[in-house]
C-alpha cells in the first residue's frame, strides 16, 4: 500500500490538510486538477445524478488510496528536531 501512496504523492495526489469537508478527497482532486475545491465537489455531486450510488464505492475507496499531506514540518528534507 505503500507504493500506492508513494505513487500518488509523487503525481500530486493528495488529501490535504486544510480546505476538508470529511476526508478531504474533493479537495485532493481539485488541486490536483487545478480547480477550486467547490467545484470539484459540486462535480461530485453532480455525477451522483448520472451514475447513482457510484459515489458510495468511489469516495471510500479514493480516501483509503489517496496519502494524506504531510505536516510542513515533516515534509522539510534534512531537518532535525
């Protein structure tokens, strides 16, 4: 599961710690894509419409998958505490 996380924090892919409604998902994909994060969830909603019920596979899934951002202060190469 690792490389997994290794593999999406290295593409951009991640949960991160400010702007989370619940997991911090939307606001993942919306950085990583570029859009506001509002957007990306209004998307989300929206495709709930078209395919119902997809977001109750997806949206655990893509928590569970998706690394969450590190601290600032572990993210600093070559510091000591």
């Amino acid at each position: 599961m690792n490389a997994v996380h290794d593999s999406l924090a290295r593409q951009g892919l991640v949960r991160p710690q400010d702007g989370r409604m619940i997991a911090g998902v939307c606001a993942g994909l919306a950085r990583r894509f570029g859009l506001d994060p509002w957007i990306a969830r209004l998307l989300f909603v929206l495709v709930l419409f078209v395919v119902p019920g997809s977001q109750i596979l997806i949206y655990p899934v893509l928590w569970i998958v998706m690394p969450a951002e590190k601290p600032a202060w572990q993210t600093t190469p070559g510091s000591t505490i």
